[in-house]
C-alpha cells in the first residue's frame, strides 16, 4: 500500500516570543472516498457474490451495526476494528445531579485493530509536492482536466 503526502504551510503561534511563524508540515494526500458501490463490484470480482447480493448483505450489516451500537454495545468491525458508543457528559458535585440534562451528547468511537494498524504502519510514503499545487494536480487528474 502506498500513501501520498504533500507539505503543507502552517502558521503558528510561537507562545515564547508571541510571533506567528510560518512552519511546514506532511498532509496526506486523501484519495477519492470509496463508495459502497465499488466496493461492491470489487466483491464482485474477487468472490462469488454479485454486486447486488453484496450491497444487500452490507445494508444488512449496517443496519444490525446501528440497532447494536443504539442499545450501547461495541461493535467489532472484523480485522478493522470496534466501533464503541459512548457519552459527552458535564461532571457534576453531587452524584443525584446527575441526570440526562449532564449528557452532552452520544457519539461513536473507532478503535483500529492491531491487523489495520500494522497494515498503515506498514505503508510506504511518497512525497508528491507542496500545497496548493500537489492537491490541484491530483484533483485535475481525477477529473481529467
């Protein structure tokens, strides 16, 4: 697997001096995101399902991924990872003030598995260029202009 980064300009507050110096960092390069559909007529190739049969069996599997996560369990995502349910909550003094109007919100973590770890460890990195031009280059090239 090869992932792509460009350098990319930064300004930061230099909290000694109180000077805003320019700085360069490596971004990633992100790749058009993946849709269901490709991903399904890659299944397609590479097994005996047909796009179709594959799209059913993912709508069925998120489907059953949203009621677990909604009654608070974890789920385990195969070699890729958990998604975890958890609370944004305000802290209070008094364990009875604790109540719904403490929770802030509901969201959803994502843990890596050790398998997707080791695999984007593993990855080699190539330079492509420096911001604005490496990302204006690539976009033309996606979209053949």
């Amino acid at each position: 697997m090869k992932l792509e980064y460009f350098v990319k300009k930064r300004r930061v507050n230099n909290l000694k001096s109180g000077v805003i110096e320019e700085k360069y960092i490596a971004a990633l390069l992100e790749k058009s995101p993946m849709t269901t559909e490709s991903i399904c007529k890659q299944i397609e190739i590479s097994s005996t399902l047909s796009c179709h049969e594959a799209e059913l069996a993912i709508a069925e599997f998120s489907d059953q991924v949203l009621k677990h996560l909604s009654r608070g369990s974890a789920v385990q995502l195969g070699n890729i990872g958990w998604l975890h349910p958890k609370l944004d909550a305000k802290t209070q003094n008094n364990p009875d003030d604790v109540d719904l109007n403490s929770v802030e919100r509901v969201r959803c973590t994502f843990r890596p598995s050790m398998d997707l770890i080791k695999t984007l460890k593993n990855a080699s990195l190539q330079k492509v260029g420096y911001w604005p031009k490496a990302v204006t280059k690539k976009s033309s090239a996606k979209t053949g202009k």
